[in-house]
C-alpha cells in the first residue's frame, strides 16, 4: 500500500468482528465481551448508512461506544440486579437462616459453637447452656447469629 491509497474498512468487517466477540462471550461468559460486540455492530450499521465514514471516525466510534456500552451496563446492572432463582448460593451461612441448631459448645459472653452437617460453626448471641436449641437469625460475617427458642411444651 503506497502512501496515497486510503485504508477501505467495509461495513461487514465490524460485523464479523461483532460475531467473534459474540462466540468469545459464549466461551467467557461473564457479560463484557457482549458490550464490545454490540459497539462493533453499531459501528457496522452506522458505516453502513454512511459508507464514505473514515476509517479514524470508525475506529473512534467503536472506541467510544465500547466504553459506554461497558459503562453503561455495569450502571444499569448495579440499578436492576439479576435475580437469583437461588439468592444464598454462595453464601452458605445465610442458607441456614431459620434453621434451628443445638449448641455443641456453650455460648459464653456471646460466641459459642454448634455443628451443622460436618461443619462447626461459630454462633454468637446471648448466653446459652451446651445442648440447648437455637434457632439462626442472621450472618455476621462467618458467624451466626443465634436466638434462644423457647423450651418445648
């Protein structure tokens, strides 16, 4: 290419481009390379309608729209978080909310200890004898946090 021939960027070349980044989306799952995909179509359809754009005004055009693309979903996402059809995956204290516990070890000025499954936990609450039930109201951290129940009648 000599130094008078102009740098030809047709419209399909974004497209493709946007198809690529569309199957690493699939591959990398993790919703960013989707953004930059979308810019890079956008781009595609807006040379498309003006075919005589430069290839410096496409090139800024992607760039510009990639980060607002990017920018803009993280906002949008942060506003209308996805909902989890399981909210305490990944947060297993919090999946034992509700659960009632007897204590494996007392709980003395606040933290005691109580096995769920084959972990033992560290609960904290108000002082409780070994052996007694508890039932857990919160997390605090990697801790539980415990209320006595009342005895059975």
């Amino acid at each position: 290419m000599s130094g008078s021939e102009a740098m030809e960027i047709e419209f399909w070349y974004w497209l493709v481009a946007a198809s690529v980044l569309g199957i690493f989306e699939a591959f990398a799952p993790g919703s960013f390379f989707i953004w930059i995909a979308i810019a890079s179509a956008a781009v595609g359809l807006i040379h498309l309608a003006l075919p005589d754009l430069s290839w410096q005004i496409q090139f800024l055009l992607f760039g510009v729209l990639s980060i607002a693309a990017a920018v803009g979903s993280r906002y949008f996402l942060r506003r209308h978080p996805a909902a989890s059809q399981d909210p305490t995956l990944n947060r297993r204290g919090a999946s034992y909310i509700g659960r009632l516990v007897v204590l494996d070890q007392p709980i003395v000025n606040g933290r005691g200890q109580a096995f769920i499954g084959d972990t033992l936990w560290t609960v904290i609450g108000k002082d409780q004898p070994f052996g007694s039930t508890v039932r857990v109201v919160g997390t605090d951290g990697i801790n539980l946090q415990v209320e006595p129940t009342p005895p059975p009648t």
